[in-house]
C-alpha cells in the first residue's frame, strides 16, 4: 500500500488538551505554549475555544488568548478556534479568528447526553455560524465525534459518521475531523468506518482525530494512512487525558505520530527535537511528565546521554 | 486481509519484565504472580533464566522458584525459562524444566557487545543446549534479537534476521520469537521483515516480541498479524521498562495486546478482567502504576464506577 508522501498534523493540545486540564492555565503559558508549537514547525494549531467560561473556565482567557496570538501570528499557520454556536462566532470575529471549528456527533445518545438535542438539531444551531463564517470569509472545520464508538451507546455505525461528515461538508465545512473520542476504534473498524465515510466525502476532506485511551491510536493511524487519510490531530505531550476516566490517556501525542511519521519516510514538516521540549516543558508546567512514550524515551535517551558525558 | 482467527501469547513477565527492574523481586511474589497469570488464561508463562546470580541477581532464585511453579503446574500451561549455557540448562532440567529458551542477535555489534562473541559463535554455543534438549525431550524456543534495529549499528537487515532465525530453527528450536529490543520498528519496516524472514521461515514458527518504547508495538504487532504471525511475546503491566533508557517503555503490556486482539475479534484465551487486576497487583507490589494504557484505562473506569455508585 501506497502511503502519502506528506501529511498535516493539527495540534489540539492548547485547545482539546488544556480544557481537559482540571486546573486552569495562564494566558502566558498558553501564549507561550503555541509559540513553542509553531517554532517546532507546526502549521495548524487549534488555539482556544469560544465557549461560556461559566462551563468552560478553562478557556475563559480566549479572546486575550487569540488576540495576542494573532498579533505575533506567524507565517502560514492557521490558529482554528473551536465556536460552538454563533455567541462564540461573534466573539472569535471580533478577536481576529481567520478559522473556526464546529462539532456534530454520531452518536443520537451522545449528542442528547452532551448538548442536549438530537445531531440534525445540532447540525442546524452550526447553520448560522456556516453562513456567517461563509461571509467573513472565515474558514470551518468540522469535527465528528464518536466515530468508532459511543459511550452511551457502544457502537456506532460507519454510515452515521459518513451522513453526519457528508452534511458538515454540504453545509461549508472545508474539512472533516473524524474523533474517536472514547478511543475504542481498532485498526480493523477505522479502515471500515472509513470506507463508509469515503463513500460520502473525498478522502482528502478528512482528518483522524484519535484518542489513545487504549493505547490503539497508533495504529488506528497507520490504518488511516494506509485508507488515504493525510490529515491528523494530535495534541502535544498528549495533553488533555480522558475526560471519561481521570488517570487514562486522551488525545494521541503529537510526538507520537510525528515518530510514526518520520519511521515510515512520510514528511510532517515538524522538528520531533523541538516537539519533544514543548512536551517537556508544558508537561513541567503542569507538573508531571509527558504521557507520551517517544517524549519518555528520547528525554530519559537524553538525561543517559548527559549522565555518561 | 484475514487475520489469524486465534493467538497464543507467551508472557515475559516474570522472566523478561522483572529481570530488568532494579529491584530483586521475591520468590513468594514471582510465584504468586505466575497463578494469577495461570488464572487469567495465559497458558505459556516463561518463568525464569538460569544465568549466573552474579550477573542477574534478580533471577538468583531460579531453582526456588521453577520448582515451587513446577510442583502446582497448571494443566496444559508452558513454563519456558532461558538457559544460555549448559550450565544453566542443566540447572533447569534439573529443577524440572520441560522448555528453555535460547537466543541469537541479528546485530554482529550487538552480539559482539553484549556477549562479547559473534552471531555465529553464540549459535554454536547453544549447539549442546539443543542437543541436550532434544536428548531430554525439552522444548526449545529460540529468541532473536535487535530484528527491526541495533543500538550500535542502527538499521540491521531483513536478511540477517532471516538467517539467525533459520540456523535456530535448524539447530531444533520450535520455535523463533524474533524480537524489536530497542522499539526502533514500524508497521513498515516490520512488514518488510516478516516478508523476508518468512522466504527461510514458516510464519507458523515464527512470534513477533515488539518493545514499546517509542509506543508502535501495537501498530507493530498488527501488522504482523495481517502478514500471519499468531503468536506474541507480552509482559503482564508493561514489565521491565527499557533496560537502554530508564524511565522509557520495554516489553508491550500484555493487557494492550489482549485488548487489541479482542477488539479485532481474535481468540487469545485470556481473561481480560482478571489479566488487569494481576497487572495492578504486580504494579501495587513495585510501588508504581501499571505502564499500559488498557489497565491505565480499565482500573480508572473501575475507581469511577465505584465513586459514582
């Protein structure tokens, strides 16, 4: 099978990861978290989520969080910001928002249970930030979540994600996120939920967005690449963990897939070097270590190193 | 492509896993660790090496500790330990040993460095275990290490690989289990090793034994499965760590395999439930966590069942 030469990694970490974080972060180490991304040479870093601080404090900092971003923006990278609804649209407008982020699920019971209406209810609350969006000339991405796996409902099925991923793209989405949030997807039931959903969208409309909960991200990815996926979310030092169970793992770590990346010769444009000390220091910021095992494994290689001269 | 419909995974834990952790580990633990993996299901459980105590004192209690397994053999469970010389093996027939295992580098540098001999100098040395072995109706698994890279060398060749697991086959061995010792693999590369390992070797003789330390073995371990391998090493909890990089993953945790399989549908035998609780007792006696995302995952589940009623 034929890999793609180059794939896309979006960081999620300062947005999906830190509002997974139980304390909240300063605006400063935010800031200075997606300066340290984007000097590891990544180009798409979702930076903060427009959202009610009363629900979210952790994001409360997003406009200070985007407007200082922006000001020091740097070169061809995008800073997608997630608007759950047209209040948040507004608000990410006027901070600057070049890119907005919104959200279906596949999963009837998981939308009921997270945002209280069914998905087509939830697809139709998006219309409005689409049309205004459309007419900012911002762009949207979409996201689906609980494409490989419902916590309520325990399947899911891969015609659901592809009608859910098809409509996000009717409705002006330039791209798909396919999420597995519970992280319950195995390489065999990606690559079918992918066939499904390639039936409905172009392939390279779509994006992975995998969680390690079970340590199958890894190879949920290469299943993905191996099905013509070229786009992926990560989130550095594995940021965020499961907002399911406290202790188990969320998001796949950036370091993790770059290092897939580089081992199969598939460019990602990112310096895992300079990744890895981003890993080290947000991790260290927030007083632990990375939960990502190449981060692990390159900084204990490091501290051998230093140890035996 | 079909995968194999059932697995057999041969537990290092207690060998392999605790020889690499720094503290001696008593007798009384090591045996009870090994009923409890007996009792999730594992049916093959190597259970110690008979290498000298002055090198591996952690394994000083070999003797003590095959007999006491021995003497409550469950039915129909292999008990491998490693014998590198014919010191050892005598040693173990003498303790009641009906499988050993011996092993062999792929890397010339490697060999050299850890055995201070060459590849086929090492194979020769094992030439008496084997005839031994085959005197006393002992079963013989051959280990090959650094398949997928060196320490020293970096890459080593698919055709090296193929080689040394030929000659051990050869030499009698059952069996080869051919081993990623530093983690450096990928589902590619893998692939591309399995194709040429299996041009000298039958894939029904052959086990894949992938470290996780840059966290790809279960990428990894799929990949071997598509190219029909259906047995793997794993260590109960992730035992041992990394003996080049402390701090940094070794073995794959015998939990994220049998969570892999038993999401593809592959029978491995092995009662999930009972295999994390033996990982989180194990974990609880070495003072620290389990290192697999799948017990991480499922006792962070349990603690919330419990507190939530």
């Amino acid at each position: 099978m034929t890999l793609p030469a180059k794939v896309r990694i979006v960081e999620v970490g300062p947005r999906d990861g830190l509002q997974n974080e139980k304390q909240v972060i300063p605006a400063d180490t935010k800031v200075s978290l997606i300066r340290r991304l984007e000097a590891a040479g990544l180009k798409a870093i979702e930076t903060t989520s427009f959202v009610s601080p009363k629900w979210v404090p952790q994001m409360g900092d997003n406009t200070e969080v985007l407007t200082r971003v922006l000001a020091e923006a740097a070169p061809g990278v995008d800073y997608p910001v997630l608007t759950p609804n047209m209040k948040g649209f507004e608000a990410a407008l006027a901070a600057g928002a070049r890119e907005v982020a919104v959200f279906g699920a596949a999963s009837e019971s998981f939308s009921q249970k997270n945002i209280n209406c069914s998905i087509a209810e939830s697809l139709e609350r998006f219309r409005p930030v689409l049309e205004a969006a459309a007419a900012a000339d911002v762009r949207v991405r979409g996201y689906v979540s609980c494409v490989a796996g419902c916590p309520y409902e325990g399947s899911v099925a891969p015609e659901a994600v592809a009608e859910v991923a098809g409509t996000l793209l009717d409705m002006g989405c330039y791209e798909v996120s396919l999420g597995d949030t519970i992280g319950s997807g195995n390489p065999a039931s990606i690559q079918r939920m992918l066939e499904a959903v390639q039936r409905r969208v172009p392939v390279h409309q779509l994006a992975g967005h995998y969680h390690d909960t079970y340590g199958m991200a890894v190879a949920n990815i290469h299943a993905s690449l191996q099905a013509g996926v070229s786009v992926f979310d990560a989130s550095v030092a594995g940021l965020g963990g499961c907002p399911y169970a406290a202790g188990a793992s969320g998001n796949v770590a950036t370091e993790d897939v770059v290092w897939l990346m580089n081992s199969l010769g598939v460019d990602t444009g990112i310096d895992l070097n300079a990744l890895v000390d981003t890993a080290a220091w947000i991790s260290s910021q927030l007083g632990r270590e990375p939960a990502s095992k190449v981060a692990r494994a390159l900084l204990a290689k490091r501290a051998k190193a230093a140890c035996t001269g």
